[in-house]
C-alpha cells in the first residue's frame, strides 16, 4: 500500500502557507546549480515552473511534445484567471475565493491547498502584469473584472475572450528568456513515455524525439510532470487533438497513484456535435454567461421552430428559475445536468434535440449590439465559423461537452507524489478543484503552482538529496525503460491489421460518454468495465499502424496514447462505479434528491480515492486520503 | 443555418505535397475523397483522408495540428495558394469544406520558406520563431518581484492596441505570405505588443535589435511593403506594426551607436 501523507501544515488555516514557507529547507544559491530538474509540458503550469526554477538558478531541461512551448492548451483557455484582488470594492477577499472554490468543489478539495490558491491568486496578477500581459482595462487605465460561475463577486481578470492565450505566452516569455540565457535546455518534439525510478525516487525520463524517432534518456534529481489532463479519454473534447494522458499514465504504472480520476467536467456551453467525422468540440465560454440568457422552449413541440418566433412565455429560463440567486452563473456541473435534464424531456433544440439556446437578444437591447462586439466578439466570430450562423440574430446553440478533468496523479501539500522526486502541477494533478472545478480558476491554479508553490516546495525535497548523487543515465533501471519503451513501439508497428487507430478511439469515446458521462449509474458501468477490456484487445489484435519507428509518425504517437486511453478508461469507470455518492462532476443516477441535486455522502466518501498500479492484468488498489475539514462544515451546496 | 441543413454532400480531389523528410525531393500526389459533409472542417477531411490510406496501408499524409479552434497556431496548411486557405481571418483548421465546390480539385502544400525547412510532407519546422523569442521578445519581470498591479495605470487604448499586437499566434502565415519570406510583421507584433506598455519600455531598445538581429540571422527577408502578411494573418494583425517596428528599430539603432556605456571601475560616469 502506498503511504499518503498529505504533509498538511498545522495551525490556523489563514497562516499554514506563510508559516511553512518560513519552515521547509532551502538550497543554497551556489548548490542550486548543481540539481538539474526535468519540466515535462509547457503550459501554464510548466512553462512558469521552468522559467522561475532557472530564475531561481537550478539547471532545467523542459520537454515539450509540440514543436514550440506556445502551443500547450493553455492557449485556449478564454474567459478569465481569477483573483482576490477586491479591486470592485464588492466585499471580495482570500476567504471568499476559498470559500467558492472549496464549495463550487463540492467539499471534496484539501482546505489547505485550496486556500493557498486563493492566498496566492493575488501574486500571479501582479506577476503577468509585470510581464506585459494585456489585461483589459477601464478607461482610468485600471484593470478591469468580469464575473464567472460560482461566485457572487466580480473577481475575473480577462484579456478579450483569449485570457489564456496571453497568459501563456507571458509564461512562454519568461521561458524563452531563460533558454535565450542558457539557463533552460529545450527540447521540442519531445515526448515523455516513461519514467525512471531509483531507489523508489523519480529521476529520469525516457523520451522520444517525435522527427527522428530517437529515444533517449534524462537523468535528473527531480522530475516535474505539468502535462495538463486526460480529458481526451472521451475523445471528443474541448481539448486539443493532442492532449493526452501518457506522460500521467505511465508514472501511474511507475508507482505513482492516481487520484479521483472520475471527477471530470463536462462544460455547459460547447457548440453541439454536428457529425461522426468531427474530430473536437469547441467551447464557448462561460464569461458569454454575464450577459447571456440560457433557454430552451417549455413545450416539447415547439423545439424545432424558429427561436425568435418564440414568445417570453414560452420560454423557460431553466437556470433562472431553478436557481434564482446564482441563475446563468451557476457552477459548470449544475448548469451542465440541467441541460441534459431539459434535453431528456425532449425540449432540447437543433437537429439532434442535443442543445439549448444561449440568447444575447435582451444583452443587445441593454448594452446595443457593439457594446456586446466588444466584449465576445471574437467567440460570436468562433460561433459563426463553425456553425455558419450570426448569433447576433439568433441564438446561439450550445451543449455540454468534455472539458477538464479535476482527478490526476496525488500529490502533497508540496505538490510531490508518492514517489519522492516526482512533483505534478496543474491539471494533472488532483489537488486543488475537489470534485468540480470552477470557471477561471484552471488558470489561476497552473500559473500558482509554477511560480509560487513549487519554487519554494521543490527545495525541500532537493535539500535532502545530495548534490551529484543523481544516477547516470546509463543505470540499469535506465537501460530497463528505455528497452520498455522501444519494446512497446515495436509492438505498435506490428500491427497490421485492418483498422485505424482513430476506429477504437471513436468507440471508447462512445462507451465513455455514454457510462460515465454527465450520468453514471452502477449497471452502465459495469457495462463499460466489461466492454472496455475488450476493446483494448481488439486493439491490440486488429490496429494497423502504417510507417516506421525512425522518422515523424503521427499514426505511431496517436496509436500509443490511444493505447494509454484504453487502460486509463478503464481506471476512471472503476473509480466512478466505487464512489456511491453524486458530487460535484460525478453524477451517480443512484445517489440524487428528489429535485435531481447531487446526494453526497460525507459519512462514507469525504475522502480521496488514489488508485495504485498492481500490474497488467490485476486489479489496481483503492487508497485513501481522508479529508478531515476543520475550518469548513462540510453541507449541501446550494445556488438557490 | 448551416449545421440545421447540411446541404448537399460533396466530392474533392485533393492534390496534397508529399516529402518524405527534410531534403528530399517532394511530389504531388491526388486523393480523391467522396461523399463528404460541407460541415466537416479541412483537418477532418485529411483525418478521413488518412484513414482511408491506413486501411490500404500507403503511409498517411503528415500535418501539423493541435487545438482545431485556431488559436494554437499549428496548422500551417497552404490552401490552392493562400496560408490558411481562402477566407480572411481564419486559420487552416477554421477552414470548412462548405468554403468550396463540389468536384473541386484543391491543391495543398506546406508553408514554404528557407527558414521553415519541411520535416515531413506538410510539416515544416518553425523553431526560427522560437529563437526569435529567445533574443529578446520578453519583459524580464522575475517571478516574486513584480509591483502591485494597479500602480501603474494604463490608459484603455494603449492597452488594447497591445492587445490587437498579442493575438499573434505565431503560425508564420505572413512569413508564408511574402515574397521575401519576412518575418516583420511577426516579430512587430511583439515588439509593438511589449513596447506600447509601461512595463516595456526598459528593454525596449534592446529587444528591437536583438529580435531583429535573430531573424535575419534564421534566413528571413526585408520587409518591402507588399502587405500580404496581414492579409494572410489569422488575427487580421495591422502591417501598421510594421511602421512601429521600423520606427523603433531607427530610434534604437542610433540610441545604440552613441550610446555611452557605464563603467564599473570608474565610479559614475
């Protein structure tokens, strides 16, 4: 069994941060040198970890799987980073942001990491600025706010509808700074498919170089994974069509646990799937919710008729009317079970009854049609690309779709595993979102971890190592993964079957949505236990993967993170079907009030669940970690 | 209402640039493709495309992609002549087959210039623009040290214009674009982006010059005013920039030349 403690600092909530900062062991400037750390993934998480530890002057190498740091989805990211700045005088503080992002997470995060998210979110504002990341601004030339999902104040920091686009490449910057100075070593095309352990610590990787198919290996005293999340296991997403989850799944079948994978969100406002072919979904952000009013018509019959034929009261604003104080900025989970629910009644709009209206005509009327231009333009300009429609005139029609996933490798309060020397940040860890995260705060937590958590918790870790002792990278545990890895590409290139990667993928997608979607329940379940298994045999048996080992492969890079989905799949239904309760993401048909509202059980599960590998063909182990709340009374959530 | 009438299916011959690594001779090869939603996005088409060439076991065409909602800037696709194909303001992947007509022969290619070399078919290798960022496209603002962010209020139009300058994906569509093969209208964007803040201006000078000592040094041309970056750019980036850029890299060099350096052993100038 794998020990989990989560190092959780006594003493007053307000204070844990500040007093162990004061506490963990440092390195030396002049030892700092001597410690190399390997950054794998350069989004916000990563990209800010590497640039601040070789700020700090340890030897970084960062490896990207893209052909430039810029590209991680972290650039797609929209509407906002949250921060308790109060900068509206709107009774906004650090317990606040606690408090909303401890609730919108249903009770299921560690207080301790939530409220150093929240005591932390105020740094990373001042940080970006500094970097030249264009905030919108008032006309006095201070920064401006938006209100999101969850919250009863205007917390929001924005640039357009492409926050995290300049966010990224603020962090991107002071990146490139730090390999312009020599500091970093980067390593483009890249990609982690495996990670060493000596002696029961983290302390290499093994690499493929995606031109040349080279594989190589990286020793280091430390290992960072920021990979982001796993997302993609349903295939169709609001992820990037290569976000995956091998660099994660890999270190789970190293020894690391993987924690709460069934905690996925699934976004309320996703432009609706139109056909098999398609290959993404796009998001339309939750800031369009400020000023956009979500229906659907309250009589079946009318689903099909032009919206605007449709009068005032034969709407129904579900969200308005079943959560009058929060309404359309209810949390994400909520507004995403209410459109499955309006849709299952066979109200829901479009060609597939798969969607509801998000109407701006009331915003037009109060803010006229540039005032509304100016703050989305660009998503009413995404809207109408992909859907040929002007939803200045119409309604735009949107459903939930795959978003994030809050489940991810366990961590401490130090962000490490529990492998000692593998720290993971953002997404793809567990830590900090609970069972549903809220909207801007994905940002707020990746760009926390990178420039101010891990900077300080990492020391603790590398004081104990001693400078030097890192092993070579021609140590036999080394050699024993690097052959794993050629051994598996091997096997890949075997298949010469008849069918594509993307054929499986398709089908896990469908078997993923459709048991362990928006609703779970313990027979479709076990439904997808069953058929998930095999489909990866087939898999295995019938893949054809064209072309060689030795050069750009893009059938040979899906193939194996497909093969990655098809076992993490499996994990995530396991975890689903194990938790007996309905939390924040994680809707269990069996466990619901009669309004059809989450039924937690705090007496059963105020735990985390972290699944350690036990070895291909045996089932994996269910550890806990318990959530002992002293600061907050765990209690219903409710947005009435 | 495109999505609610998808219209009438379409077929297309595509004539797609085959490489099979950096050097080698390239070729055309044609693809037919069958039957096919105008809904369906370009990067689908080439995802059914493949598919069909895996089944027959011909190796499928390589093209960079990513996030498929244009703003990663990966795709990189020539499109019958035009980088990101024929509407304005779009990237490869924003690009739908209702854009063309049925029966349409439709020719792509990568993006092609010496600084780009081809790794493989329509993939081409973009790290110049990397190297540029690494010379001097940041704001050195170390993690832990930065002010309170509403010290320095910045007047609403010089913020957005840095913005217009920021959405820069980073493509390399207007390196693409121009018959020089400039990277100007890339490299303004940043530097108008940075320059027009406050918090820019201490290595304003020395950001221009080394920004565009790194591109000329990755084998980019001269600027000389065709303007078919922007007009190829999927963030519809101003060539006004361009002047900006122009404007500071003049001041800058002349700033340089007679700049007088301090000097530690001398206690003060």
């Amino acid at each position: 069994m794998a020990q989990l403690d989560p190092k959780v600092p006594s003493g007053p909530l307000a204070d844990k941060w500040r007093r162990h900062k004061t506490e963990i062991k440092l390195v030396n400037p002049a030892n700092k040198r001597k410690y190399e750390v390997i950054v794998v993934g350069a989004g916000l998480a990563g990209a800010s970890a590497a640039a601040t530890l070789a700020e700090l002057g340890y030897k970084v190498k960062s490896f990207v799987f893209h052909d430039s740091p810029r590209r991680a989805h972290s650039i797609a990211a929209q509407g906002g980073i949250n921060a308790a700045k109060n900068y509206q005088n709107d009774g906004d503080s650090v317990y606040r942001l606690f408090y909303d992002t401890i609730k919108g997470g249903d009770y299921r995060s560690r207080e301790a990491n939530t409220h150093r998210l929240a005591e932390v979110s105020v740094n990373i504002i001042d940080q970006c600025v500094a970097q030249g990341v264009p905030f919108a601004r008032e006309y006095g030339g201070l920064l401006a706010n938006r209100s999101f999902g969850g919250a009863q104040v205007s917390r929001t920091f924005y640039a357009r509808g492409q926050t995290g686009q300049q966010l990224l490449l603020g962090a991107y910057s002071a990146l490139s700074r730090m390999v312009g100075a020599g500091a970093v070593e980067l390593h483009t095309y890249s990609e982690m498919l495996d990670l060493v352990v000596v002696g029961g610590h983290a302390k290499g990787i093994i690499v493929r170089d995606l031109v040349s198919g080279q594989i190589t290996r990286h020793a280091a005293d430390a290992v960072i994974l920021a990979t982001g999340g796993y997302g993609n296991v349903f295939n169709l997403s609001t992820y990037a069509r290569g976000s995956n989850a091998t660099a994660i799944w890999r270190a789970y079948k190293r020894g690391a646990c993987f924690a709460n994978p069934c905690y996925t969100q699934i976004h309320p406002t996703c432009i609706p799937v139109s056909g098999e072919y398609q290959s993404k979904l796009t998001l339309m952000s939750e800031s369009l919710r400020n000023d956009g009013r979500i229906w659907v018509p309250k009589k079946a019959e009318d689903r099909r008729k032009d919206p605007n034929s449709i009068p005032e009261d034969g709407r129904d604003y579900y969200l308005e009317r079943m959560y009058p104080a929060f309404g359309n900025l209810c949390p994400r989970d909520i507004a995403s079970r209410a459109a499955k629910r309006v849709c299952d009644e066979g109200r829901g709009v479009g060609p597939s009854g798969l969607g509801v209206y998000l109407d701006f005509s009331e915003a037009i009327q109060r803010l006229t049609e540039a005032g509304v231009r100016e703050r989305y333009g660009n998503l009413f300009d995404i809207y109408h690309e992909i859907t040929n429609e002007n939803a200045y005139q119409v309604p735009m029609r949107i459903f939930p779709a795959v978003h994030y996933t809050m489940g991810g490798l366990w961590v401490d309060y130090n962000l490490m595993s529990n492998l000692p020397g593998l720290f993971v940040l953002g997404e793809a860890n567990f830590s900090d979102h609970g069972a549903n995260r809220l909207g801007a705060s994905a940002l707020m937590q990746g760009l926390a971890d990178g420039y101010f958590v891990i900077p300080y918790t990492i020391g603790d870790y590398l004081a104990g190592q001693k400078p030097g002792s890192r092993p070579a990278p021609d140590a036999p545990e080394f050699r024993a993964a690097e052959a794993a890895v050629a051994a598996m590409t091997g096997r890949l290139l075997a298949g010469k079957g008849g069918e594509p990667v993307s054929h499986f993928y398709k089908r896990l997608g469908h078997l993923m949505w459709q048991y362990c979607g928006m609703a779970r329940n313990r027979a479709g379940l076990e439904t997808a236990l069953r058929e998930i298994p095999a489909l990866r045999e087939e898999f295995w048996r019938s893949v054809r993967v064209p072309g060689a080992a030795d050069t750009l492969n893009q059938s040979l890079e899906q193939a194996g993170r497909v093969a990655d989905f098809l076992e993490l799949g499996e994990l995530l239904c396991r975890d689903a079907l194990a938790r007996e309760e309905s939390c924040g993401g994680h809707f269990r048909e069996e466990h619901q009030y009669p309004d059809g509202e989450c039924r937690r059980d705090d007496v059963n599960f105020a735990h985390v669940a972290a699944w350690e590998y036990q070895g291909e063909g045996r089932a994996p182990v269910r550890n806990i970690e318990p959530l002992n709340y002293e600061f907050v009374k765990m209690s219903v959530r409710n947005y009435k | 209402m495109v999505a609610e009438n998808p219209g009438s299916l379409l077929s297309v011959t595509l004539r797609v640039w085959r490489q099979a690594g950096p050097g080698r001779a390239g070729r055309f090869a044609e693809y037919p493709a069958k039957d096919l939603d105008p809904n369906m996005s370009f990067l689908e088409l080439l995802d059914v495309v493949n598919d069909g060439l895996t089944m027959r076991g011909e190796e499928p065409i390589a093209f960079a992609h990513d996030c498929r909602e244009g703003i990663c800037g990966t795709c990189s696709l020539v499109i019958d002549g035009k980088p990101h194909g024929p509407h304005r303001g779009v990237a490869s992947c924003q690009t739908y087959l209702r854009s063309f007509a049925n029966g349409a022969v439709i020719t792509v290619e990568p993006f092609r210039a010496a600084a780009f070399p081809v790794i493989k078919d329509l993939v081409t290798d973009r790290s110049a623009f990397d190297r540029i960022q690494q010379a001097g496209g940041f704001i050195t603002a170390r993690a832990g040290s930065a002010p309170e962010a509403n010290a320095a209020p910045i007047p609403k139009g010089d913020a957005d214009l840095a913005m217009d300058a920021a959405q820069c994906i980073g493509c390399g569509a207007c390196v693409a674009a121009c018959k020089n093969a400039s990277a100007m209208l890339f490299v303004a964007a940043k530097v108008s982006h940075l320059g027009l803040l406050p918090q820019g201006q201490a290595e304003r000078d020395r950001r221009v010059l080394s920004m565009m000592a790194a591109a000329d040094a990755a084998g980019f041309g001269g600027c000389t005013n065709q303007y078919e970056c922007s007009a190829a750019c999927p963030k519809l980036i101003s060539h006004d920039f361009i002047a900006r850029l122009n404007r500071d890299f003049i001041g800058a060099s002349f700033r340089d030349a007679f700049r007088v350096e301090a000097s530690a052993a001398g206690g003060g100038a």
